[in-house]
C-alpha cells in the first residue's frame, strides 16, 4: 500500500500565536498531531515537545523494525514512547513554573500495509471517508464525550454546549497518561483525517465529509478545510493531516518489475 500526506497548520483568526503542531515522517509513515494548553505560550512547547520527541523516538524505532513489525510491537512502542514523550513535559512543566500545567492533546498514527495503528489522548480527532462516507474513528476524552456517553446530553446539546475545551485526559499534565490505541484496517481508497478542534469546532462532520469528497489534490483539500474553519470564525488554532491509500503505486511497481522496466 502507498501513502501519500498533506499537512497545514494555521493559527485561526483570533488567536496570535499557535499552540498545535504537526508533523509526518514519510520514510516510516508516522502521522502526529498535537494540540497544545496552558498559560504564555506553554501550550506551544508541550505540543512542540510531543511531536518532536514522538517522531525522533518512535520513528527510529519503526526504522530498525521495519514495516513487518506485528500489531502488537508496534502497540507497545507507541505505549513506550508517549510514555517517556509525558514524562518530559510533566517534568518540564514542573521544573518551569512559566510552564506549570501545560499539556497537550494528541493523535498519533502508524501506517502499515493495510493497518493503522492509531493511538490518541484528548479530543484531536481522526476521521475515516471510505466509499464517500466519513467516520470518526477516535472518541474524545471530554466531559462531553462522557455525558453524551452517560445519556445526560444529546449530541445536537454537546454540539452548542459551552464545555467544549474541557479534556479529561491530555499528555504532560500529569506523570502518566493513558494511550488509546486502536488497530484498524486500511482499504485502498481510504483517506484519513487527523484534526484539532480548531477544525472540528468550526466544521460539521457532513461540511468536512463534502470537502474531503470533492475533486483536487490533498494539499488543495486541506487548504479547502483549513479556510472553512476561517471562514466559519476561525476562533481556534487550526491543524489538518491527510493521509490517502492508494495500491496503484504498488500495482504499478509489479507490473514494471514484471516487464523488465
């Protein structure tokens, strides 16, 4: 399976600086993206930290282990590597009181031949569109998320509810942090969305299902959503990850390899 990635990072409209980072490292196929709290510009460091520790620790070991790592490797590298990427800012945040109480969200993925093992903590999302439909393959950790789940709100209450930004669950702000990790199967075709909710907030499901649906490039698509996110209000920092699979590039190497070529 081949993947190709678009990422775009965009501060919104009301905020001046940018407390979300992302990032893709092609070469091993590892998708994070982080939404960054706390007071200053701490969020920006604890989402800054996350990306940057994830990518150097848990790419070099999908380096060394190859693409034929087995679910459960790859499960407990990326248990192993949020860990110590938690630790990092928590003792950061502890040792700096400007720092104090940073955290940040997360949603991590490895692409695999036809898995995705996703992990993710808070309520930055990932979305699957396959056969034109979308779906949200994360669930938030959010006091939302939990009445919706108790039955004490309907989604359409939690959609205009005041409690959007309360997490219960975020990387950093405690010394150990819970990873969620999923394994889910990949179908040519498929195309992935991570997002922070710079993006969900301003964005329905059904507006980013018919912009991921329409014609145009991934980097067209993800300026596409980006500017709808600005265009509703832009009140948060807004980060878009795409990530399309497509067998053609496979298919096509065989068949060049076949025929000498």
């Amino acid at each position: 399976m081949n993947y190709e990635f678009c990422i775009r990072t965009d501060p919104g409209l009301a905020r001046e600086n940018n407390e979300d980072s992302v990032t893709v490292d092609e070469s091993t196929r590892l998708a994070i993206l982080a939404d960054g709290m706390g007071g200053y510009n701490a969020g920006e460091i604890a989402s800054g930290m996350a990306t940057t520790f994830i990518k150097s620790e848990l790419g070099r070991w999908l380096s060394q282990a190859g693409r034929q790592a087995n679910a459960r490797e790859v499960r407990r590298a990326m248990e192993i590597c949020v860990d110590n990427a938690n630790r990092s800012i928590f003792n950061a945040a502890n040792s700096n009181p400007q720092y104090s109480g940073m955290g940040t969200t997360l949603v991590v993925g490895v692409f695999q031949d036809g898995r995705l093992m996703l992990g993710h903590i808070g309520d930055s999302r990932c979305y699957r569109l396959r056969g034109g439909e979308l779906v949200q393959i994360t669930k938030d950790h959010s006091l939302l998320q939990e009445q919706m789940d108790a039955g004490l709100i309907t989604p359409e209450q939690a959609a205009v509810s005041t409690n959007k930004n309360l997490v219960t669950r975020a990387l950093g702000v405690e010394d150990a942090v819970l990873l969620e990790v999923n394994e889910h199967r990949v179908d040519p075709g498929d195309t992935f969305l991570m997002c922070s909710d710079g993006l969900s907030d301003m964005v329905d499901d059904n507006g980013i299902a018919d912009i991921l649906r329409g014609g145009g490039s991934l980097e067209d698509k993800v300026g596409r959503l980006v500017d709808a996110a600005n265009g509703n209000g832009g009140r948060d920092n807004i980060s878009v990850l795409l990530a399309q699979a497509d067998a053609e590039a496979k298919k096509k190497g065989l068949i060049s390899r076949l025929l000498g070529k």
